[in-house]
C-alpha cells in the first residue's frame, strides 16, 4: 500500500463511529407517525383527500368540507356515512389499524379508497385533530381528540349519525413543513382540485366545499356523469363533449371528451379514473394524445373525463403513498384499447347532447355592440390600416396556437378530415407555414444586435414572413411576434400607468367556470380591473364581464377571459403572481397581434418595422422566441463558391 492510499485509509477510519457510538433502536410512536405524515400529508390538500375518501369508504351520500385560512387554520369534513362505534373511534387514530384489509391476498383485490390505515395517525402527529362519530342515530357518540400524536383524550358525546373530523393548526408542532407551504390562493386551489377530482369520480354523493364562508362547490347528486361535469364546469363545456365507450375483454371505458376545436394549453382539465379512483397516469393520458393524433395543434391538449372499470387485480394501487399512481399489469394492451377508444369517439363525431340549461343572466355575443370608454382620456394606438381576421364567430375555448405543428397543412387536413368540408368551424381551419427548408445549407442565425433600419423591406414570404435585404445580408422577420412584442409593451405600459383603454359591453356576458379557476378570479378581480377587464361574481361560480381591453374589443370575449382564469388558477412553482399577469398581457398581445397568412402592405411593413425598433427588446417575442434570422452575405456567397 502506498504512503497516499495508507493516509486516505486512516482518514476513513476515523470518519467511522467507534463501538457504542452508534446504536439501534424503535423509534417512538409519535415520531414515526410524524416521518409518515411526511409521506401522507403534504399539504392542507392531502387532508382533505384522505378525511374525504374515508367519508365515501364509510357509505356517505352527503359530504360537507369547510376550510379556513387554505386548510393552515382548520379542516372539517362531515359524513353522513355509517359512523363508527366507540372501540373503532379509539383504534381509528392508532397506526396501521384499518377495517378493510385483513390479509396479504386483500391487496390484489382493493375495492376501497383507503386500505393503509395510515392517514389519521399521520394527520394527529402534525395537528390537533377532534373525531366525533355516532354509529346509529338515537345512540350517544363517541369524541376522541389528539393533538400533535400524544394521547387521545375520548369521552362521551351527542351526535348525529355519521363522522365529523376538524383537524386544526396543521403542521404546528413541526414549523419547516409550515415554511414551505405556498400561498393561500394556492393551497386554497389545491383543495378545490381534490373536492372536484372526488366529485367527478362519485356523481352520487352530495359535495360541498366551503373556503372562509364562500361557497366554492355545492353538487346535487346524479346518476348522471355529464350533469355532474355541467355542475363543475359548466353547461358551454358539455356541449363540445364528445361520448367515449368502448369494452373489450377485461376493461370498459366510458366517458366524454372535447371535440378538437375545444383544447387546453396544458392538462388541468384532464381527468381519468379507474373504479371510481382519480388517478393521473403516463400511460392514459399518452394514449389519448395518440387518439387524437394530428388533430390538435402541438402544445395544446384535450379536455378528458374518462371512467374506467376492470378487475382490481389487473392493477396495482399501493405504488406511492397518496395512492396517486397505479400499476397496471398488461400496460400495452391499456394503452392500445385506450387509444382505439378515443379514435372510436371522434370518428363517431356524437356531441354529448346535454338538454339546455337556464343560463345565468341574459346575454349576448362577445362581437355584439359596446360602448367604448376611454379611461383616463388616453387612446391606444392601433394599426388602422391593417386589415383584422374575423374572430367573431370565433368558437368558446382557446384558440390554436401559432406555433409549427408536426405540419400545419397535415393538421388542416386531418381537421377538414374530421368536420369534413364546409363545415361550420371556418374560424379554426389552421394556416399554413412555409415548409422547412435548410436555406443555403446554412443556419441562420437569431440577431440581437441588429437595427431595423438598416435593412429595405422587399415584402413578404408566405404571407407570414416580412424579408429584407442590407449590407449584412438578408433578414427574415417573423410579422406575428413582432407585432405581439409592439402590442406587448404598449400594453404592460400602459396598465402600468392606468390608462388601458376599455371597451364596455353592452349586455354583460355571463360565464361560468371550474370552482377552482372561479376562486383564483374572486382573489384577483381588482387586479385584473386594471388590465380593463372588469367582472363580478354572480353566484356560486359564474361572472358577469362587463368591460374588456379595447385591444380585444373583436375577438371572443368568454373564449379569453376562461383563458386567464386557467391562467391565474394554475400552480407553477417559477411563476409569482406578477408572472401570472405578465402571461395574461402576453396572451392578450399574441391574440390581437397579425396573424400568419396575413397579407401586408409595403407601408404597414414600413409601420410595423419602425414600432418594433421603438421597443424596448426588439429582438425577441415575450415568449423568448427569436423575432428576425440573418441569413448572412458572407454564408451566402461561400455556398455560391463566390469567396
């Protein structure tokens, strides 16, 4: 052994605890309840989670949650479900004690929400938790309240049938899990997502979801699964639902899902379950992706309701502690009977058919008459004299994105393929882009120093491409981001000085949202008053919109607004609450900016190119996205062997 090789030994041994410096030993119960909870109780959410699917395991047909301070202050669920006598209440809060699994076989067969019996013990070790319960009515209940996992105190008590669980100041005993909680929008939002999720998955069970005294969900049973989604979502949305089922074998599949007109930006409103589980799964949700093909545009995704049933032994629920994920034991045939299944629906092409309901308010067509209204006195300027797209039969729900798809002109044909020609969805028939070329078997470079002016405007390349020529080369301008980082900047300045100009709707415009997006819009309407977007609740989770930036005044108003609700009701960890209004201008920029395939005047060019050099980053779209490539002079003449 070498001098270096004897050193670095020693120095390990001396790192290595000596006898008796280390020894093993149980841990407390309260402690290892607390490392548990860990795993079980993440948030205020995850109680609500657990304490709801207990009350559903009991038999519950009315389930009431009320929240205080996002679930931090207080929780309580109360069930109308069997209850429990006073020997179950007092096992109820002990670890590992659960009535529904007795043996090893039990968990190739779980036909329960819970099966652990981990979460109450776990929720006791981090709050202070009071359990009142009555097994049958005319007989005394039983209350046993713990806090942070010391000894239950039971006594005595008089109570109707069922369970009530208050579970106060979680996280007190243990501050850093405290610490990292977010926001009380978000927590609060959290917890609407869990009631939603478990309101979906049992339409036959009455929900209720109180946060600090308002009313976010309140739900009439229903055998019924679309009155349930109409209830949530409201009745716009089921009308552009499509009816999936299908069995084959081991599996069914029933449900509904959007046409393709109707998409999302990410996946919140996709929601799949499997006998009567909420779950979120890699193998689902690629598998309708795939259904859909090319039908959507890249980046934007389908609304789902999808209910599976089939054995409980083709798959495996006790993977991750919250029960979130499963298992399944014959992926690949899931996967392709999913697949078929959405395909099936879309070929069938049968809109769900729910009967109309009483809307909220009378109301109009967002193109309808308004009446303008300047605030301030102050008048944004617009590009008159650039002819607008049509917007106004524009259909409810996000527009496509303008981005490169697997090819626009394949997606145009698998749409026209789908509605077939003439068809009544003119507004969302994608344009199409260039196709790729490498020009010069060069790549052009994005440009970050370059002045406009520098360069003549020859015209334009597809209807979508401004192209210039100067000293440097030529420069190939994207007109759409261009003219969304003018709008851009125009608009954050002037909401920043409170001078948007408003246009005032005539009739107010009705909408109804998701509880959740419904939540994030009350906590922000002052905020969003500014940006000229005025609303007022009006019932358990609809708005009246009474103004909209002028910018907008021709486009889909509902269609814009649900946009932004989404928006604001979104979690993303990198994005504070000024990210989220800055998505809610970009937005707004990119749906009233120029469009590809938009023919352009030489002077509109001209217009168009001195307001983008007047920014403050011409170089780059609000997204980060690169404005103008420089096809370089000195590239070019080597590729033409000039140099």
């Amino acid at each position: 052994m070498s001098a270096s090789q004897a050193a670095l030994a020693a120095t390990l041994l001396a790192r290595q605890p000596g006898p008796g410096a280390m020894t093993i030993q149980i841990l407390p119960d309260s402690l290892a309840n607390q490392i548990a909870a860990g795993e079980v109780v993440e948030r205020p959410a995850s109680v609500v989670k657990e304490l709801v699917e207990n009350a559903i395991d009991a038999g519950a047909t009315r389930i009431a949650i009320e929240v205080e301070g996002a679930g931090k202050e207080s929780i309580t669920v109360r069930d109308n479900g069997c209850g429990m006598n006073p020997d179950d209440a007092r096992l109820a809060l002990a670890r590992h004690a659960t009535s529904k699994i007795s043996q090893p076989e039990d968990l190739v067969s779980i036909r329960t929400l819970g099966f652990r019996g981990e979460a109450l013990p776990s929720i006791a070790s981090v709050a202070k938790v009071r359990l009142t319960t009555c097994h049958a009515e005319g007989q005394a209940g039983t209350e046993v309240t713990v806090e942070g996992g010391q000894a239950a105190v039971i006594k005595e008590t008089a109570c109707p049938k069922g369970t009530t669980l208050e579970v106060r100041q979680l996280f007190f005993n243990t501050p850093a899990r405290h610490k990292f909680l977010r926001r009380d929008q978000t927590e609060a939002g959290y917890i609407t997502q869990v009631v939603q999720q478990q309101a979906l998955a049992h339409p036959g069970i009455q929900f209720s979801l109180s946060h600090n005294g308002r009313t976010v969900i309140n739900t009439l049973p229903t055998d019924q699964v679309l009155y349930r989604i109409a209830e949530l979502f409201g009745s716009e949305l089921t009308r552009e639902l499509l009816r999936v089922e299908k069995e084959e074998g081991r599996y069914r599949i029933e449900g509904f899902i959007s046409s393709p007109i109707l998409t999302r930006s990410k996946r919140d409103d996709q929601f799949s379950f499997i006998n009567h589980r909420h779950i979120r799964d890699k193998v689902i949700l690629s598998a309708t992706q795939k259904g859909y093909s090319h039908l959507l545009p890249r980046g934007q995704h389908p609304v789902l309701f999808l209910y599976f049933t089939m054995d409980p032994d083709l798959l495996d629920v006790n993977v991750h502690p919250a029960k979130a994920e499963v298992r399944f034991a014959y992926q690949s045939e899931v996967y392709r009977f999913v697949m078929e299944a959405i395909q099936e629906a879309l070929a069938g092409n049968e809109k769900s058919g729910l009967p109309e309901q009483k809307p909220l308010a009378p109301s109009e067509s967002a193109g309808q008459s308004a009446v303008p209204h300047v605030a301030n006195g102050a008048s944004a300027e617009t590009y008159a004299s650039v002819p607008r797209p049509n917007l106004e039969h524009a259909p409810a729900g996000p527009p496509p994105r303008y981005q490169q798809t697997h090819s626009f002109q394949e997606m145009g044909q698998a749409l026209q393929s789908f509605y077939g020609k003439g068809g009544g969805h003119d507004s969302v028939q994608p344009g199409r882009l260039p196709p790729e070329i490498d020009l010069f078997r060069t790549k052009p470079r994005a440009v970050s120093d370059m002045i406009y002016s520098d360069f003549e405007p020859l015209g334009q390349l597809n209807n979508s491409f401004i192209v210039m020529q100067g000293r440097r080369g030529v420069l190939v301008v994207d007109q759409h981001i261009a003219h969304e980082r003018v709008l851009y900047e125009r608009f954050k300045k002037a909401a920043m000085e409170r001078k948007v100009e408003i246009q005032n709707l005539l009739f107010p415009l009705a909408i109804e949202f998701a509880p959740a997006e419904a939540q994030a819009l009350v906590e922000e309407l002052p905020e969003l008053a500014k940006l000229g977007l005025e609303m007022e609740a009006f019932g358990t989770n609809g708005f009246l919109l009474r103004s909209v930036p002028a910018i907008l005044k021709s486009h889909d108003h509902e269609a814009v607004v649900r946009e932004i609700a989404a928006a604001l009701a979104r979690d993303e960890a990198q994005h504070s609450l000024q990210d989220k209004y800055d998505d809610v201008i970009i937005m707004m920029s990119c749906r009233n900016a120029i469009k590809v395939n938009h023919p352009m005047e030489l002077d509109q060019i001209k217009k168009l190119l001195h307001d983008l050099e007047m920014t403050e980053m011409p170089y780059t779209c609000p997204h980060g996205r690169p404005i103008a490539l420089l096809f370089d002079i000195e590239d070019i003449l080597k590729q033409f062997h000039r140099k």
